[in-house]
C-alpha cells in the first residue's frame, strides 16, 4: 500500500499567510514527505474561491519534482473539461521528465459553473470531455504530436470518479480509478470487462478524510475549526451556480467526525482518531477492491507550516506502517 498526503493550498482570511510563505514552504514539505519515508504527494485544482484554493497543480508539482528524488507526484485532480488535451499532455511530460517518471495524472470532470463559465467550458457535457480529454492525451503521447515525451513509457491516468458510473466510465477506458471506495469496485469491474480489458490491470486509489492524534479528545478542539473551514469552504464554494440547491448552511464540525461515508460525496464525513482507528476504517473503506494508493490531508486549512510538517510525521509514523499490512485485493480483480 502506497501512503501520501494530499494539499490543496487553501488560505483562509480567519489565518491568513503570506502566499510567498505559504507556496515556499510547500517544496520544504515535500522534502520532509519524502524523508518521512511516505510514497507520494498530492494536488487538486479550483478556481474562484475565496481561500485562495490552488488553481494550477501541474505548476506546483514542478517545484516538488525539482526538491525530491523518491516520492510519487500526484494530481487529484486536474479538472480536464477546463483545459485543452494538448495543454495537459505537454505540462505532465514536462513534470514526468523534471521528476525522473514519477507523475501520476489524475483527470477529473468538475462540477462549478463558475468555473466553466471562467474558461468558457460546457459543464452539461463534463463527463464525456473528461473522457474525451484523457484518450486524446494517450494519443498525443503515442503519436509524439506533443514533445518531449513523458519519462515514464505509460504515465499512470486516474479518473477522478467517485460513484458507480465514473467508476464503469474509468473501467471501459482501461485506466485507474482514482477512489478508494470498495463500493465502486463492482462497477470499475464491469467497465474494463466492457472496454475489453483484464480486470487484473486494475488499480484503485484516493483520499480519505481523516487525521491522526495520539490524542484525540485533546486535540480535537484545536483541529476542529480547522475542520469545519475547509467544509464550509466546499459547500458555499460548491453551491455557487445552482439556484435550486438549498441555502448555505454551516458544517457543525462535532457532528461531520461522527459520520461515516453515506453516500458518494468525498467530503460527507471525517475520521479523526489514533492511527489504530483510522487504519480499521480505512480498512473496512476499501475492503475487497485492488486498492494499492490512499493519501490523507497534509494540511488543514489555516495550519501554519510547522503544524503541517508534525502531522506528516505522525503519518508516516504511525499510520503509515499499519496501512501497509493492508495487502491489495489481488484475487477479488482476477474473479
């Protein structure tokens, strides 16, 4: 099993940064991923919001590529309907080549208005431009219309699907399915079946939504506005555009740590607790799928670098060498 953490750079005006500080101490943080001995770092896109949510993760990726020798750099996502197939495949190539073959693409369809309205998209037509987007760049990588070509011979894609139609979406294109959803395995299946390929080239990935405390009931009141900023972010910022959704309601943190996932959100509920508790759910999580990558939060939002840094560690150190008893569902792909 594969163990990361997961940034989104957010800089909230409650604990507002520097962002010369903030995105300088990103490639140092890296660096300390990877001493900490963890397997890859990760990186989202947004645009328009209002804590500053990174909008260019292929960009950032460069910087760590060029502080790290060892850690895989990942994408969760790219929100590929925004961006034109050539403009992708030639930045991953170039982030392939400055780390040595160590990128992982993760595509994704998106979801904001505002954000297709910002780059002039279709958002009614995002799924199949998400799909259409990561055919073309295996083409423009095969037929060397772009150049350089990638350092790695076939750089990993994931499509960032998270319910059970991305999921046959991801499997009848023959790529990675970036969730970690045991509940998703059956439909990723049935997918690569449809698209005429193995099962056993399947693999399964993600984020999971939790932290790790040697003490949770005491470090939970300091972790837990924390918690509730980066929610509320994702709901208000989530709503924009759909006037038919209710109005914005604030995230009671108490009550998002005692949920578990319910349906196929990302962000519907959040496991804070020892490392020996997040390892079961994490287990139960993905139980029965070829599972083999999971990264968790690097940062909450508003965390100073320092703090980031110390739960890197207690990643690595303490949950990290429990996930990685978990052995992927090998036999479950190849039924």
């Amino acid at each position: 099993m594969d163990v990361g953490v997961y940034f989104d750079m957010r800089n909230p005006a409650r604990w507002r940064r520097d962002p010369v500080e903030l995105y300088g101490a990103f490639p140092e943080l890296c660096e300390e991923t990877e001493h900490q001995g963890l397997d890859g770092v990760w990186v989202t896109e947004h645009h328009g919001f209002s804590d500053d949510y990174l909008p260019a993760p292929l960009t950032l990726l460069a910087s760590a590529a060029a502080r790290t020798r060892r850690v895989r750099l990942g994408t969760g996502v790219v929100v590929a309907p925004l961006h034109e197939a050539a403009e992708v495949a030639e930045q991953a190539a170039v982030v392939d080549l400055l780390s040595g073959g160590r990128l992982d693409l993760g595509l994704g369809a998106g979801y904001r208005p505002p954000e297709f309205d910002l780059f002039g998209a279709d958002l009614s037509s995002r799924y199949q431009a998400n799909d259409d987007r990561c055919r073309r760049i295996r083409e423009l990588w095969a037929s060397r219309e772009i150049t350089p070509s990638p350092a790695q011979s076939r750089v990993p894609i994931w499509m960032g699907y998270l319910g059970p139609s991305g999921a046959r979406r991801a499997g009848r294109l023959g790529e990675f399915l970036l969730s970690a959803d045991a509940r998703n395995w059956e439909h990723y299946r049935a997918g690569l079946l449809e698209g005429g390929h193995d099962p056993s080239i399947a693999r399964m990935g993600g984020g999971i939504q939790a932290w790790v405390s040697e003490d949770p009931e005491r470090d939970w009141p300091s972790i837990r506005e924390h918690v509730a900023e980066q929610a509320n972010s994702y709901r208000l910022h989530g709503r924009m555009g759909y006037s038919e959704l209710p109005p914005f309601k604030p995230v009671d943190p108490d009550v998002l740590r005692s949920r578990r996932p319910r349906g196929r959100a990302s962000t519907d509920y959040f496991v804070f607790g020892t490392a020996c508790e997040v390892a079961e759910f994490v287990r139960g999580f993905i139980a029965g799928a070829p599972v083999d990558t999971l990264y968790f939060w690097a940062a909450l939002p508003g965390m100073s670098a320092e703090r980031v840094a110390a739960n890197i560690r207690a990643v690595a150190t303490d949950l990290a060498p429990l996930l990685r008893q978990i052995e992927p569902s090998v036999a479950s792909a190849l039924a």
